[in-house]
C-alpha cells in the first residue's frame, strides 16, 4: 500500500468536512468518554468483582491488626525498613498494611514505606526490610467468621505476638479461635480500588478472562456509536492501559482483549461519523496510584522508574503507529490525570514533549493531547510548557467534586462557580495564544442532594455554555455507569442533560456531510489495505 496515497486520500476528507473547524470535524470536539470499558474502574459496573472469593481482600486493601491478647497493634517501625512490633494503642499510618494478593487465602503486606512484611522460618522474628517480595514474604491469612484472622507462613507455622511485644513465627501448633498469642482482630481500613489488577488477580486468569471478555463485548456495543451520533456527538475518547501493547499476550495479571476492542471502536466510528481520541489512562507502575491506572496498591511509581517511563512511550509509539493514517483518528492523549502530588512537572514536561515527537513521526496532524497534573497544580503550566507546535492539546477535567468546597453549595452555588471561576479560567487560558484547550471530563453531577430535574438541567445548561468555549471542545465522563447522573446516556434518554441547544439545523447537516465523507475515507482506506 503506497502510505503517501492514504495519506493525501485522508487529508482530502479532513479538508472538505473541517468547515474552517478543528481538523477532521464540523466543529469543536463534543464528545463522550468510553469509560470503564477497555479500563475497568468498578465503581462504574461494581458487578464486575461480584464472584471474586475473598473479595474484600483485594489488592491494594489496607488492614491492621491487633492482638487479642496484647491488645496491641501490629506496627512497622518508621513506617518500614526495621523491625515490626506489636506495641501500639491506637493505629495509624505504621499499623496499616497494603494488601499484595497471590490467592485466594496467600498475600504480602506492604508497609506505607514500601517494604514487605518478612519471615525467613520458624523461630524468625518478622521485619519489614525487603523490597522485592518473595515466598519470605507471602503469608497465609486464615479467617474466622467475625474479623478475627490468624497469620501462618507457607511452610506452617503461625505467627504470635509475644510478652515482649513481638512478632516471632513460633506458635506452637494450630491455634483455635479463642483469646491466644496468635489471634488477631483484623480491620479493614479501606477497599476502594477495583481495577483491572484487582478484578484479574482476583479472579485467577481464567475466570477473569471470561468475566472481561463478555463485558467488553456488551458494555460498548455500535449501538451506542449509533446512538451517539443520533444526538449530535462527534467523539469519543476511550481510555486503553499500557498493556495493549502486548496483546494477544499481556503481562500477568492483565487480560487479551483490549486491542480488538479497540478495533472495533475505530470501526463503528467510521461507519457512525465519530472520531477517535486514544487516551493512555493507566501507564506502568501508575501515574496517580488511583484504579483507573490499573494501580496494584495505591503507590504511584510510574514517576520514580525510567523503565516505566520507557514503556509508556512505547505504547504511544505503538498507537501511534497502528491508528495514524486511520481516518477515524482525531488525537492521541499521551497520559491521563499524573498525579501534582507524585509527578514532577519537569519530568511530566519531557515525557509530554518525548511523546508529542512520536505521534509526529507518524502524523503531521493529528492531535496531541496532555493532560494536567491533578491535586495542586495549574494548568498554565502546561500552556507555558514548551511540548510542541502543531496541532497541540491541554485536557482539563473539570469537576464540582472531590474537593471539600463544593460540598456544602447549594444548585444556585454550583451554577455560580461555573459561569465565573470556570469560565474565567477558560477565557484566560484560550487568550494565552499557547495549545487548544479541552474539557475531557466533566459530569452533570454535583455534592447537592435531592437535586431536581430542573436543578440539573440547569447545571448541565451551564457547563454546556461554558465548556462550549473551550478551544477544542469537551467530553462527557461517561457513556455507561451504575451511577445514573454519570451516565451520558441516562441523561439524555431522561432529559437530565439538554443537548438540544447546541445541535442547529447546520450542525446536523454537516454532521451528515462528516458521515458520508468517513464512510467514503473507510473504503479508500480499506481498498488500498487490501
């Protein structure tokens, strides 16, 4: 296939259908997120971790322990790297130990340092020194019915908390239930993150390939691109982890699946009129130690390894080089919300500017997106970032939540908020002659409780006003969710959220213009494939 041909045969379409707009559109960027389906996040479909044995005791669970008959917490000194006692009144960050899950009934325990709770044999006494974890570091965890939990190496022997505060692997016997040194009361802290290593690690290979072969199948379907495009959107963003790159064969725990999936979307946009932007929302090792990285315990180490860093590129590359002459690509995101807290801005820079230069090796236009860093940070500072010249993108995810302020505002509040320190913020940021800038995520959703229908219209009216000024446009998070003022979709369908506003009689006929033009762009990319 002479690549030159498909090339000028797509620059063709995008220069008929752009209407003086972003390239390849009849407009801005009115999008929709793919949430949760390629990127598992549970708390969109919580059913996906339903059958997982043992499923409050996932990776990344946090839990301490307490002994029965000290009535003392298990601690690692210094939060990790010296000894362990059993020594503390009231728990807190040197008490609580991150879940490593190997089955159903073995795991690792994670100090907030770091470190790995360890056991060399019986008549050992426990540390939390290692870094690497092995078989000295894997535990069996036994429950009773209430929250008592007794710890026993893999060759047998328990461990006990001794008169001397203590924790030592020399337990004589099996212990039963009662008031014993070897009893703990075990506290699950917290449970909150039900991603892809989660609900794979949990289920075992097998099992978590069927659960996530059906629901990549039935979740995203073409009927929601027909849908999609019915009521006037003309993207979707679709968040991928790094491990597509290795399909059919992904590193453990990760599943096959996501690339013919991703496949297909590209498919049933060009059928549908929509455009594609790829967004890397989980990289190696986490990039803000949230589920919708794929993070194993919560830790953010993507910053912290080059070898990471290195991968994450390579999946760029790899997307890059597989979907750039498709003619459903709009833009590839390099990376989805890094962390303020955990990513260096000077570090986030390069990788964004390493990043932008690959997508360029393979397209002289399609967009490149880079995301803010989230927590304390403004994204000016991305604006001012010297990544690249063409064609270049800041996502900003706005959002009435996570954030102690919005708390306590009333509908009126919420509304308020959006028309002016919103609205400022975009007004400043589109003047300041640097990237486009878009709102890849924003919900008609709020702190406020009992909310009416017409609350919400006129929440949702608001950020249309406003977003609709974002230089490249916005992206609805999500199409689907057990959540229903999350779900586009239900929006929509319910009359939540009035798109009507900004679909004209022109709109709607360029958008059928766009249609026809990537149909007849499929099929000269398909002739000239075969």
């Amino acid at each position: 296939m002479d690549d030159s041909l498909v090339f000028h045969s797509n620059l063709f379409v995008c220069a008929v259908i752009s209407h003086g707009h972003l390239v390849g559109l009849t407009g801005k960027v009115r999008g929709v997120n793919l949430g949760g389906w390629l990127v598992v996040e549970g708390w969109i479909k919580p059913s996906l971790f339903d059958g997982i044995p043992n499923g409050d005791m996932l990776d990344g669970t946090q839990v301490q322990f307490r002994s029965v008959t000290l009535s003392k917490y298990v601690s690692a000194e210094f939060g990790g790297g010296a000894n362990v006692s059993v020594d503390r009144d009231v728990p807190s960050l040197w008490e609580t130990f991150r879940l490593w899950r190997i089955s159903t009934t073995q795991f690792q325990l994670r100090t907030v340092g770091g470190q790995f709770l360890s056991c060399h044999g019986q008549w050992d006494t426990v540390t939390a020194t290692e870094i690497s974890p092995s078989t000295s570091e894997t535990f069996n965890i036994e429950r009773d019915n209430s929250n008592r939990v007794h710890i026993r190496l893999l060759s047998g022997t328990y461990l006990q908390a001794t008169a001397s505060n203590q924790l030592t692997a020399d337990y004589p016997g099996k212990p039963d239930w009662g008031d014993n040194a070897a009893t703990f009361e075990m506290t699950i802290v917290a449970n909150n993150i039900h991603g892809d290593y989660q609900l794979a690690n949990g289920y075992g290979h097998d099992k978590a390939k069927e659960i996530l072969s059906k629901h990549r199948s039935n979740f995203i379907t073409e009927e929601d691109f027909i849908f999609l495009s019915k009521h006037g959107i003309n993207t979707v963003r679709i968040p991928v982890g790094w491990w597509i790159v290795m399909d059919p064969n992904p590193p453990a725990p990760f599943i096959s699946g996501t690339l013919d999936a991703l496949d297909n979307a590209f498919s049933w946009a060009l059928d549908h009129g929509l455009r594609c932007i790829i967004d890397l929302h989980a990289a190696p090792g986490s990039q803000n130690g949230m589920e919708h990285s794929a993070s194993r315990d919560g830790s953010t180490d993507w910053p912290t390894s080059q070898q990471y860093i290195s991968q994450s590129l390579d999946a760029i590359d790899f997307l890059a080089s597989r979907y750039a002459k498709n003619p459903a690509l709009l833009g590839i995101e390099l990376l989805n919300e890094p962390s303020a807290a955990d990513v260096p801005l000077d570090l986030l820079i390069s990788f964004y500017s390493k990043g932008y230069q690959i997508v360029r090796k393979y397209s002289p236009s399609a967009y490149v997106i880079i995301c803010q860093r989230i927590g304390r940070a403004d994204p000016i500072e991305l604006v001012q970032a010297n990544v690249g010249t063409t064609n270049l993108v800041v996502d900003l995810h706005y959002y009435n939540l996570f954030d102690s302020f919005f708390f306590n505002l009333s509908s009126l509040d919420n509304i308020q908020f959006i028309y002016k320190s919103r609205q400022n913020q975009l007004e400043s940021l589109n003047k300041a002659n640097g990237p486009l800038i878009f709102i890849g995520e924003w919900v008609n959703e709020w702190n406020m409780t009992n909310g009416s229908q017409l609350d919400y219209q006129d929440f949702g009216r608001a950020q249309l006003d406003v977003y609709n000024a974002a230089s490249f446009g916005w992206a609805y998070w999500t199409l689907k969710n057990d959540r229903k003022h999350w779900d586009f979709e239900w929006n929509i369908i319910n009359n939540y959220l009035q798109l009507v506003h900004i679909i004209t009689d022109v709109s709607t006929l360029l958008s059928a213009f766009r249609h026809l033009f990537l149909r007849v762009a499929k099929l000269i990319h398909e002739v000239f494939a075969g």
